[in-house]
C-alpha cells in the first residue's frame, strides 16, 4: 500500500486492531475475509484513514461495511486491489471504526494495510465480550437482502444483484448484540447440509458437512483451508440449516421415512457429533427460520435432538413463533430483529449457556 506525505502504515498485524469471525491467517499482514459479519474494530485519531485491500470477486456487487462514530456506511468495491479512503466519514477527535463484511462468499477480501495521519494514535479498546457465539446457516444468517425493506413478506427484489445485503442486519448479529456476545457467522447462500444439495456452488453443490472446518471453501477463491478450532470456542452454537435441503428432491416432503430422508437425519446427527467432539460444554441450538419450507425439516431436526438429548442435555431444538411460515422470500432487517429477540430470550435461558 502507498503511503502518502503526512501519513504512516499501520500494518494489519498491530496489537490494537480487533479481529473478529473466521478469518484466515495464512499470511499474517494480509488477512483474509470470506464470512459475513467478520470485521476489524479499532479506536483511532485524527481524521484520515485510507484502507488498502484486494477484493475477490465471485458474483454480485460487492460491498464492504463500515461504521464510524456510529453510522454505518456501505462501500462499493471493485475487482482486485483498491484504495479506499474513508477520512470523510471519520467525524471526531477520536473515531471508533468498524469495517466488517456485508455479504457472503459472493466476494473475499484480503485486508493489506491501513493509512493514518502522520501524528494519529491507535487507541485501546473496550474489553472484548465475554460471551461467544457461532452460527451455521445459509443466506439469512448471513444477511442475504436484508435491507430490503419494502419487501417485508414478500419475495425479493428482481434483480436485486447483492444491493440489499446486509449481514449486519442478520438476525444472528443483531441476536448477537443483544446478547452482547462476540459473533462468528459460518453462512453462505444457499447452503445445505449434505453434498450434491441446496444451492450453494452448482453444478457441483458443496453442502455444510464438507465445509463448516474451513476458512477458504469456496473453489474460486483457491485451494480449501482448515480452520483452526483453538482460536475461538462459542458457548454456543446456532445450526440454522435445513432450508436449501429440498433442492432437487424434498426427500422430507415426500417420503419421511424413505432411505434418502433417513440418511439425512443421520448425516445431521453426525454433524451435530462433530461439533460436540470441537465443544465439549457449548450449548447446540438446531433451528432453521421464518423463510417457508415444508414443517417435515423441523419435524425431522426435532427427531434427531429428542434423540441426541437423551445422553446430551446441552442439545436443543428451538423454533420461532412464525417459523416455516413467516415469508416467502429472504428476512428484511427488521423481520430479523423479532427473530433475533425470539433467540436471544431463548438462548439467555440455557441453564449455565455463558459458563466457561
């Protein structure tokens, strides 16, 4: 990255930037983004700020979060490597800045280097939340058209082209903000429990079974990357899948007790198994939401929770008052606001859910 006359690099490796979501570290000065709601936090003064990244670009317009002194911002971003400068938003002495990812893998981004005023300081922030929390779920964890608020309850928007996503408005941020927990979303448009299924990367079709250990999984972004488990333990997990599972065939919808519906409930208990095996004390919330699907995906996430249940008491099937039913297309930001204090209430009524 340019520096110009009057300013200094704060490299992306400083002690007082926070990190937070599931970010790859392969190259330590040039991390990577590819979830929605991961983000860099920081506290700095004076009033410039210039941000150096390369986007990767998949589909969609791509846009990048921002909040500074509060207000949010989106910033349009185009393929490759870029400048961006936000000095015209910072707007005190001292500025608290946000930059998190809006959309899904619709786009990555690799931060490389912030630009400050010659004489600005990196301030200390606020201790980070105490509580954590993980998310696995497909676009409306992530935010998917969320600020598409004409459209409460109805489809979306033809041809919205990513204009209206917004993670920061998922339900799963904003039940994260009122549990003033820290936030990592695994969510990715279209997802599916099981290879070959849902929407998600066609022809091909990579379900969540596959990729919920990886930073990198996305096939155009490069070579898959392991997550690494110790960086981060939730006290609980949200598995918000089952929705996109109908796609091509309903195997729930039509035949329930049928080889193909009973190897899904198997394959769903088994992912439940290995988030166990990754957080031994986590409480495991399976869900789905409001977005219509047939009630025998809830039925059959129930099935394998009663079963689970009986040697796991920290395995819980929870489901909102329109669950299934509450709108054909994806949730407007302020449908998610009632699911996210629907969730919240829920999850803050787990006997011990924030111990250690």
């Amino acid at each position: 990255m340019i520096v110009h006359s009057g300013e200094q690099l704060v490299p992306m490796t400083d002690p007082l930037l926070r990190y937070t979501g599931r970010i790859g570290w392969e190259q330590p000065d040039k991390p990577f983004f590819i979830y929605p709601c991961s983000s860099l936090a920081f506290r700095v003064t004076g009033r410039t700020l210039r941000v150096g990244l390369e986007n990767l670009h998949s589909y969609y317009e791509n846009r990048l979060g921002v909040v500074v002194n509060g207000v949010q911002t989106a910033i349009l971003l185009v393929k490759g490597e870029q400048c961006i400068d936000l000095s015209h938003l910072l707007t005190a002495d001292e500025n608290d800045v946000l930059i998190f990812k809006r959309q899904d893998c619709c786009h990555a981004c690799r931060l490389t280097g912030m630009a400050v005023a010659a004489d600005a300081q990196l301030l200390p922030l606020p201790p980070r939340p105490l509580r954590r929390m993980e998310v696995y779920g497909d676009s409306v964890s992530a935010g998917e058209v969320s600020e598409a608020e004409f459209a409460c309850g109805q489809p979306d928007p033809e041809g919205h082209n990513g204009l209206y996503s917004n993670s920061y408005l998922s339900y799963a941020w904003q039940a994260a903000r009122l549990l003033n927990a820290e936030l990592h979303d695994i969510a990715t448009g279209g997802m599916a429990l099981l290879d070959g299924a849902g929407y998600f990367y066609g022809p091909d079709y990579i379900g969540l079974a596959s990729s919920w250990d990886k930073v990198n999984y996305y096939p155009p972004f490069g070579a898959p990357t392991a997550w690494d488990f110790s960086r981060y333990t939730p006290h609980v997990v949200v598995v918000a899948i089952g929705q996109n599972d109908h796609n091509p065939v309903n195997v729930m919808a039509e035949e329930y007790d049928g080889p193909a519906a009973v190897h899904w409930r198997s394959e769903y208990c088994r992912f439940l198994l290995q988030l166990r095996e990754k957080y031994p004390r986590a409480h495991i919330v399976c869900t789905t939401t409001i977005l219509g699907h047939h009630e025998n995906w809830d039925r059959a996430i129930d099935d394998v929770c009663q079963a689970l249940r009986r040697e796991d008491a920290r395995i819980h099937h929870f489901l909102y008052t329109n669950n299934g039913c509450g709108t054909p297309g994806h949730i407007r930001g302020s449908e998610a606001a009632v699911m996210a204090q629907e969730l919240a209430a829920f999850i803050d009524g787990l006997e011990g859910v924030w111990e250690d």
